[in-house]
C-alpha cells in the first residue's frame, strides 16, 4: 500500500460507495498513525479519515482485534457513537501490541488530556489538591500504560506529572502508591529523568537512598515504595550499585525497574566490551562527538515498527510512489548504516528489506550496544555491529548495495568529505538513503542554538533541565516553537536537538551541486503526502518529483517543509 494522499481520497470515495478493502483501509489507518504530527500540522485530513477508520471499526469489530493501535487512534479522535469511543483498557492492550509506541502516545495523549485524569493532573499542575488522588490515578490503565511506553510529549500534563512524582517522593506506601511510583520511575527512565528537580526533592532522594542503605547493610528488606521513589530520580545502578544484587532478585512491582535500571545496563556493558572495531577514531571533530554519544546514547527507542522482508525494489516503491519503480534493483542486496546510533532506523530498515548482508556502524559503543541488544530482541541477530569513524572508512575494502545514513553527516566535519567516503562504498548503480538537516527548516533551532552558545551553557542534564524553564521566560516564541517537538521531552533528544557537540545544516541546491560531483542522481525525497499533492500542482511537468531545483523553491516558497531534515534516495550513475 503506497501512502498518499490519493490513497486517503481513494479511501472516502471507497467507503462512501460501501467498498470495504481492508488492505486498503488499513494501509491507511497505519500511514496515519505513523505521520500523526505532520497531518496534525498539515490540516483537517487526520480527523477526516479516523472518522472514516472510526466507522470501519465500529462495522467491523472483529478488525479491533488485530489492528489495535490504528483502533485507538480512530476511536479517540472520532468515536462512532457517543459512548462508542476507546476505554483505557482498549489503550492499554494496545500499547502492548506490536508497532512504535511513541506514535501511538500522542493519540492517547488526546484521550488523556479530555478524562478524568486529565483535569486531576491539571489541577496538581495549579498547585490545587486533588481528593482520592492516588486510588484515582492508580486506577486508570490508559495513564499507566502511557507512562510505561513514551516520553509524555505535553508540557501541560508533564507538569501534573511533576507535581504528582513530588507527592509520591513523600507518600507512606501503600500497594496503589507503589504501582503508580513504578509507572511514572518507567517513564522517567523514557524520559531520561528531565521533569524539574527542586532541592527538596534532592534532599528527600537522598534521605530515601540512606533509608534504603541502612536497610541493606543490615540486611534487612529495602521498602519497595522507597526504592521506586528514588527510581523517578535516579538510575538505581548508578546512584545506589549496592542495591544490584538485592534489586535483580527482587519480584513484583520492582522487577521491571530492575530489568531497565540494572539487567539492561549491565548486558549494554558486556556488549559494548566486546564490540569490534574497523578503524581508530579520528581526533578532533570525531572524537567529540564520539564523547557525547558515549555519555548518551541517542535515541533511546523502545518499540519499533518492524516489517516482513520485501526486495529492495518494493521499498523503494512504497517510499517513492512518485517514481517510476527501477527494474535492475539486487534481490537480496547488501546493506550499510553509516551512524546507526542506538539502532532503530537500521533495524526497522533491515527488517522490512531481504537483504544478504548488514553492516552497523557507529563511533559510540555504548549506543551500538543498546543496538545490538535491541536488534537481539527482535531476532535480527544477523545485523553485524562495529565501531568504526566513517570518515576513516575509505580504505575500507567491502563495498555494499545500499548505504544508508541518517541524520549522521552533518555531525562530521566535513559533510561532503563524508559523503564522498561513503560513497566510495557503494557498487556500481548502488542505492544511497540520507538524512540531512536544512538550513531553512532548522531556522529556529539555529537560533536557539546561537542563543544557548551566547549564555556559555554547557549540555548536563542539570543545565538542560534548567533550560527548559528558563526558555520559556527568557524567549516565549523559541519556548512555544519547542515545546511542540518531540525532542523537547527527553533529555538526550533535547540535547541532540539544541545543544549538539556538532552540526552542519544544508540546502537543496548544494546537495544537487555534491550529487553531481559523486555522479548521483536524485530518485526522491520522502515528504508527506499532502505535500507531495501541492508539489504536483505546482510542477505539474516534473511528475517523478526529482527535480531538485524545484524543490529548492518549494521549500523557499514553504519554509517549513523539512523541519526535521530532508531524507531522500539517490543512485549511481555508474
Ligand atoms: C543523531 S544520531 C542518529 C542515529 C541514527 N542514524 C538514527 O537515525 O537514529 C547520529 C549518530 O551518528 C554517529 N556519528 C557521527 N559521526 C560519525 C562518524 N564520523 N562515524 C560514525 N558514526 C558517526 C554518532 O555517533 C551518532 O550515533
């Protein structure tokens, strides 16, 4: 199924004649929820169609079954009937079916924000007590579940939720206080503790952590409420190492903080040690931001949407539907992912190609670690993961059907030296997927960029987590531009985004200039599907959508086209 907005056109025009092609329909349930925010952004098509996939399920229940995310997010926005809309047990089943869970948070974001919840949230946020705060919230599966799977991307609700983890740091325990402690600690782990920390609550983790001391050395049992309290502040395998043996054996409530404070760090350990290396890593530029993502790994992805294995050809058709689908693609074909980080765009790559062959590369060993255990657990165990500094690449003797490398090139020194190392890499009429960042639409974020550079901040979690409150005092249009990114809720996320060791940023007609020099053409760029519609307007003699000079103008013409960064395919010529 070929996303588009021809499809979702296609779609109303089926249904409104009693159609009913499930592929179809749900080829597009899922595009939509993979592209929530750019529709959001776009307009009115998002409501539009989960009206219509709101209909589908609600004729078609035994579909609910099988495609729960897409469920959730048509019945929140559009439920058939009053009283017909999604429950939070719904949510919940849904957040433990397979898919990305970060996609399908920002509907439930929806539904939390109109219950219950919400408006008890909303009052601790004021500073207003909330009656029968703790059974209430304990009780609501869809809160607990969201708090388990993705960063809570609303400054709104995370201010509740601030307020809320301050309570719990307090509270005298019961079993309802421990399994929301639990909840919001997982979501602190997702967020990489970035809610707002006052000196009480400093105080008060550090007590709890000598209670807890105390208890060991004397052998007896750490409280459990005492444990997750200090679990919503601190990675417990760093802040209390003495608690690891105690914390492993531990069942219950306690046992997921053990796997993702204790287990999980300690099998990245192992991984990382034994990590091979391709090539030294370059001084300078390289090795500091070899630095910054040894510290912190990026991103740090929990569910991913995996695929089943289709030859290159398809992929390719599927992401450019504009483009007259090349004959003379390998089948399988040999793939590299330059800059792979922690991993998620080579797995979910590697899992929707038949490939022969799969190469990860990446300067930071503690990100290709949480690679390679991610790859493990989902069974990709045939993805090979080095160390290596692309630039350092070129004598490299392996050459690979397809080079895959996002959002890396721009944090080398030289982006077009880089490039060139790569593709050195490729075989004749090979495949290359980059990502990179635009000048134009990265406007803002360079400003404030230039702005954080001028207060000399450096990038700790502490000044990072100050600076999200001070932004928003300091410069209120850069606060409200940010904190309707996804970055902003996570602390390495927000650093990658802002406070980056590193970036170069590009436009169009310079990448044409480098594909001429490498002897690349242009297959295409992904871009949303409404988009890909106004282009078709207005180029209507340009119908594979490859000319770059055009899209250097649209993008002029509509600055925020690439915000995130331009991602298109491009070829060798020879
Ligand atoms: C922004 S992260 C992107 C990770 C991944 N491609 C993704 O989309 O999630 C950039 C990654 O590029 C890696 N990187 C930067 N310069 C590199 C170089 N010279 N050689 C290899 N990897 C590099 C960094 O270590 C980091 O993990």
């Amino acid at each position: 199924m070929t996303p588009s907005l021809d499809a979702l056109v296609a779609f109303a025009e089926a249904y409104d004649r009693g159609v009913r092609d499930r592929t179809v329909l749900l080829g597009i349930a899922r595009h939509l929820i993979e592209t929530h925010s750019v529709l959001t952004a776009a307009g009115g098509e998002t409501r539009t169609a989960l009206h219509f996939l709101s209909e589908l399920f609600h004729a078609q229940p035994e579909l609910r079954q099988a495609h729960r995310h897409e469920q959730v997010a048509a019945m929140t926005f559009s439920p058939h009937v009053p009283g017909d809309g999604v429950t939070a047990a719904d949510i919940a089943e849904a957040f433990a079916a397979p898919g990305r869970t970060r996609d399908l948070a920002r509907y439930v974001l929806e539904f939390i924000r109109a219950s219950d919840t919400g408006a008890t949230l909303d009052r601790l946020a004021a500073g207003a007590a909330a009656p029968d705060l703790v059974p209430c919230l304990a009780g609501d599966a869809a809160l607990l579940a969201l708090l388990r799977a993705a960063p809570v991307e609303d400054w709104e609700l995370e201010q509740g939720l601030t307020a809320l983890r301050r309570i719990l740091l307090r509270a005298t325990g019961n079993d309802e206080a421990l399994r929301l402690c639990v909840a919001l600690a997982m979501q602190c782990h997702l967020n990489e503790f970035i809610f707002e920390e006052t000196e009480e609550d400093r105080q008060h983790v550090a007590a709890l952590s000598e209670q807890v001391r105390a208890a060991l050395q004397s052998c007896r049992e750490p409280p459990a409420l005492a444990v997750a309290a200090i679990a919503m502040h601190r990675r417990l395998g760093e802040a209390l190492p003495e608690i690891e043996p105690w914390l492993t054996s531990a069942g219950g409530e306690l046992r997921e903080i053990a796997r993702v404070h204790v287990v999980e760090p300690r099998e990245e350990a192992r991984l990382a040690a034994a990590m091979p290396s391709l090539t030294p890593i370059g001084d300078g530029v390289s090795a500091l931001v070899r630095a910054q993502y040894e510290r912190h790994p990026f991103p740090r992805w929990t569910t991913a949407r995996i695929g089943n294995r289709q030859p290159l050809a398809a992929l390719i058709a599927d992401n450019l539907p504009a483009l007259p689908m090349p004959q003379d693609l390998p089948d399988p074909c040999s793939l590299l992912v330059a800059g792979c980080g922690t991993g998620l765009h080579a797995i979910e790559l590697a899992s929707h190609i038949r490939t022969s062959r799969v190469l990860a590369i990446d300067l930071s060993l503690r990100s290709l670690a949480y690679a390679r255990r991610k790859a493990r657990d989902f069974g990709l165990n045939e993805i090979a993961f080095a160390q290596a500094d692309l630039m350092e690449l070129s004598g490299f003797a392996e050459r690979f059907d397809v080079i895959s490398s996002i959002g890396t090139l721009h944090h080398t020194r030289n982006m077009r030296e880089a490039w060139r190392v790569l593709r050195g890499l490729l075989r004749p009429r090979g495949l290359m997927h980059i990502g990179l960042y635009s000048r134009i639409g990265r406007d803002r974020i360079a400003e404030t960029q230039r702005l954080i550079k001028e207060e000399g901040l450096d990038s700790s979690d502490e000044t990072i987590r100050a600076f999200r409150r001070t932004i928003a005092t300091r410069r209120p249009d850069l606060f409200r531009m940010l904190i309707g990114t996804a970055p902003f809720y996570s602390t390495s996320e927000l650093r990658d985004l802002v406070f980056h060791a590193q970036e170069s940023r590009h436009d169009l007609l310079e990448i044409g200039g480098i594909l001429e020099q490498l002897d690349l053409e242009m297959l295409g760029l992904h871009v949303h599907p409404e988009v890909r519609a106004r282009y078709r307007e207005a180029f209507p003699d340009d119908p594979a959508m490859t000319s770059i000079a055009n899209w250097h103008r649209f993008e002029v013409a509509n600055p925020g086209t690439f915000t995130n960064m331009y991602q298109f395919w491009v070829r060798s010529r020879r």
